[in-house]
C-alpha cells in the first residue's frame, strides 16, 4: 500500500511565512500606533508652540511699550503706596508646605510690602499670633486663619473657638480691633451681617473653577519656563456676578473689596530627602505621594537641594507667580499691621492685575472747588462744585462706575476728570489694551457720596 508522506521542511516554511506575516502585521500596527500618538500630540501641541512664537511674545511687546508710555502721577496725599497679598497660606496649613526660605523671596521679586496669611487652623481653639508673624527681609508679615469662608486676622493675642457660630466669631473679632473679610464670595455668605468689613471682589481659585486643568497642560509643556505668567493669565474671567454683588452691598454700608492670591505653592510635583537614602514624594495639595527608596530613574531627576529643601520640583503655581498676579494696594501712613488694617477698614485700597503691569501710584479722589476733598473709601457730601479723578500711571480706559452701573467712560488717557450729578456709590475701574481688547487692570474702592 502506498502512504503520503510527510513533508516537515514544507510546514516549517509555512510557519515561518505566517509569523513573518504576523511579525509585519504587529510592527506595522506598532508604527502606525505611534504615527498616530505623534499626531495627537503634534495637534494638541500645534496651538501652544503658536502662542509660544506669535500670540505670547506679542502680548509681551505690546506690555514692553506700554511701560515706555509710565508716567507715575503726582501724590494728592501724603499717605504711602503700599502693595500685597491678603489670602495666602504656608506650612501651617494642611494644604501648604510653604516656607519663608521661598516665601520671601518670591515676595520680594513681586516687589510685595506686605502679606497677610490666611492659614487654616490646626485645632478648634486658634490663638494669635501664629504661624509666620513679623517683619522678614523687609516684608511685613500678619498671621491669620481661613475657615468657614472668613479671611481673619485679630491683629492682637486674642484665641478663636472655631466651633462658635461664623457671626459670633465675627462680633468677636471686630470688638477686639481685628480684620474679617468674607471669602470665596461666589458661595453663600450671611451678607445682612453688620460686623464684617469687606469681601474678596477677585479670587485666583474662584475664577479658576470653570476652567479645565486638562486644557493648560500643553502650554505647561511648552510655556511654562518662558511664560508662565501668561498662563496663569488664560484662566481670568472678570468677576461680573461677584462684581454686582458688591456694588449692590456698597448702597447699604460700607463694604471694602480685596483680591485674594489664595497662594498655596501646592498644584505641582515636588520631592525632597526624608531621611538618609529615602525620598518624599508629594503631590497637589501638599498631600504625600510616596516615602520610600528612589529608583535610579528618579535619581536621574534630583537636582542639589534648594533654600527650601526640594531636589525636584514641577511647579504650576509657584509663589511668585502667585504673588503677582494680582495686589491689594492700600494706602496708609505707616507700614504696620495696624495701620494697613485701620486704612483697609476705611476703604483706602485698590486692586491691580499686575502680572498685566504695576499700577503703583495710581489714585482715585474727589475733589470741591479744585482742591482735594476725599479719597476711595471716604464720604462727602454732594455739591455741585464735585469732581471725580483717576489718575493713572499708564493710559488705559477709564470707567466711572455708580451704583453699579458704567456712567462715564474715557479711553487712552491717563487721567479722567468725571462730573457728579447726584449722590451715589461712585467707584473707578481701568482696563489695558492688549490685542485689540480691553483688559481689566484697577478696581477702586467706591468714594460714597451723600445729601
């Protein structure tokens, strides 16, 4: 009988020929896998490299001339200009590993005179002063706390029950001399109380809460050595709602608008020598990643420690940055924790965006007769003979605000001189021109005039 016989070199070569077949399919679907990776990045990236060559360094021309035009205005008073920060936190909070080593200097490079801290208390009962409290390198500090949507600052010793009722701790503070601010004034606040001084007009987290993190990501990558400033910028909205609010509180009684910083230094990576041979690792909000033995990759990535300890760090709101994206300015006699809290209670501040520009000198003032009558945060009574000034330190448009509602407006000029009709809640506001549009710069403190 004959058999077929096997033919083993033949299925060897089909074998091979199929996972030669297979091979080819796998590299060409790794290839074309990563073609297509490339390609969602490139397109994600494409937008961030244009701002990094044409809208980025334009907008930096344009403040470039802008600062050729200063023109720093004549004092009308003798009181000084001091300039910034009244909501910001360090490592007595929970969510801060902040420490003066890099406070200070982020603060002087914001060219700040002041910072009040807001630190989250650590137990129910909070006594001042705490935390970081006095002059460090020229830079007034005041302890405070943040709880219970209140910025607080006793100025004096005086303990805090945090498990009072918010107006109870309010009347208290008042009574002993102290600052309360409402914060966060886009959540619910009990606004007919009569005690709290003012409330925060712009916040840096508020206006960051309708953004997608996601979005800043490519210009992170691509921006954030050169223009970090502007990045921090694409998350500003004007503060409209916020805005009214205050306006329609400033017909009752006087109510003082700040800017808050709410600086935590807390959005980045960071890791720092635990111990001998062990590594921290610690994420947003300060919270602790790992602890542990670095791997050699990581190793790769450590640098010499710096002033604060850190030998890696992927920062996206780093203090200074932080520090001068916007300022309350206040204007006093003397740079004292008393002073600035008495001349902020009466008013005698403005807000400035001045990651935009410094708006150091700028005033906003009544005058009767052509002689000075009254600055933002005073009262007068009207007459006839009453005049509205802002003067500026670099030309801009110059909005005259009553009652809430935009009355008179004057473009390209450093100075606008406004009318009175009538009594009113009276307040300034001042915009750049950047890209062909107008920026919000300065908001005054309203002038309350009266019958």
């Amino acid at each position: 009988m004959m058999t077929r016989s096997s033919n083993p070199a033949g299925s060897s070569k089909t074998i091979l020929s199929t996972l030669h077949q297979w091979g080819r399919a796998i590299l060409n679907l790794l290839l074309w896998g990563a073609a297509g990776i490339l390609l969602v990045i490139l397109v994600v990236l494409i937008p961030a490299f244009y701002r990094n060559l044409v809208t980025f360094p334009s907008l930096e021309r344009q403040l470039a001339e802008l600062e050729t035009s200063r023109r720093p205005p004549a004092p009308v008073t003798s009181l000084n200009d001091f300039k910034g920060v009244l909501h910001a936190h360090n490592e007595w909070s929970h969510d801060s590993r902040g420490v003066l080593a890099e406070i200070i200097p982020a603060a002087k490079q914001a060219e700040l005179d002041f910072i009040f801290f807001t630190d989250h208390p650590r137990t129910d009962i909070d006594c001042f002063p705490r935390s970081y409290h006095g002059t460090f390198d020229d830079i007034l500090i005041i302890s405070g706390a943040e709880k219970q949507r209140m910025l607080v600052w006793p100025l004096d010793s005086l303990c805090i029950n945090w498990q009072m009722e918010p107006d109870s701790i309010i009347r208290r503070v008042v009574q002993h001399g102290g600052l309360v601010v409402y914060a966060h004034s886009e959540r619910p606040h009990h606004w007919g109380n009569p005690d709290f001084q003012g409330m925060e007009i712009y916040n840096i987290h508020t206006d960051i809460k309708d953004e997608a993190m996601w979005k800043l990501l490519p210009d992170l990558i691509v921006n954030k050595k050169r223009y970090h400033r502007w990045i921090f910028r694409s998350i500003f909205d004007e503060q409209r709602r916020i805005l009214a609010l205050w306006d329609s509180l400033n017909t009752r009684r006087r109510v003082v608008g700040i800017s808050a910083n709410d600086a935590h230094n807390n959005q980045n990576i960071r890791a720092r020598w635990f111990e001998p041979g062990t590594v921290e690792w610690v994420g947003p909000n300060a919270d602790t990643w790992y602890i542990g033995q670095p791997a050699w990759w990581q190793k790769w990535l450590f640098s010499p420690p710096d002033t604060a300890g850190w030998i890696f760090k992927w920062e996206i709101d780093p203090y200074f940055e932080s520090f001068r994206f916007v300022n309350t300015h206040i204007l006093a006699d003397r740079l004292t924790p008393r002073a600035l809290a008495e001349h902020l209670k009466q008013g005698h501040a403005y807000i400035a965006f001045e990651s935009l520009a410094s708006a150091d000198g700028f005033q906003f003032f009544a005058t009767r007769s052509g002689k000075f009558a009254a600055l933002m945060g005073d009262s007068l009574r009207f007459t006839p003979d009453l005049r509205l000034h802002a003067e500026s330190p670099l030309p801009g448009r110059i909005r005259l605000v009553k009652n809430g509602v935009v009355i008179q407006e004057q473009r390209h000029t450093y100075t606008a001189v406004f009318s009175v009709q009538e009594a009113g809640i009276y307040r300034g506001e001042v915009a750049l021109q950047l890209d062909g549009r107008w920026v919000p710069w300065i908001y005054t403190n309203p002038i309350y005039i009266f019958h």
